[in-house]
C-alpha cells in the first residue's frame, strides 16, 4: 500500500511540474502576443502621426486661426 501512495505522489508531483511549465509557456505567449499587438498598434499609430504632419506640411496649412489658408 505505501509503494501505491509512493508512486500516486511521484505522478501528482511530475503531473505538478509538467503542468507548470506547460502553464508558464502558455502565460509567456499570451504575453508576447499581447506585445506584439500593442507594438504593432503603437507603430500604426506613429506612421499615422507621422503621415498627418508630411501631409500639413506638404500641403502647405496651418492650424493657427489667425492665418487663412
């Protein structure tokens, strides 16, 4: 009987760290998605900002009210 809950705890400890690193793999790609996403987001974003200014500035317009044009 000892040797059946010997061998019970020895599977529930491997099943323990197998499942644990299974979880902090799974948790370690989630996290690099989510990165990844705001990365791309963020670049988007700043090719956008970058974009509007060459824009205003080949066009030639301000956004000052006093000036008309």
């Amino acid at each position: 009987m000892d040797r059946i809950g010997a061998a019970l705890g020895g599977l529930a400890f491997v099943a323990l760290i197998f499942g644990g690193l299974v979880v902090v793999r799974i948790l370690t790609r989630a996290l690099y998605a989510a990165v990844w996403f705001a990365e791309t987001v963020a670049t988007f974003a700043f090719a956008l900002l970058i974009g509007y200014i060459v824009y205003r500035i080949l066009r030639g317009s301000s956004d000052d009210p006093r000036r008309t044009g």
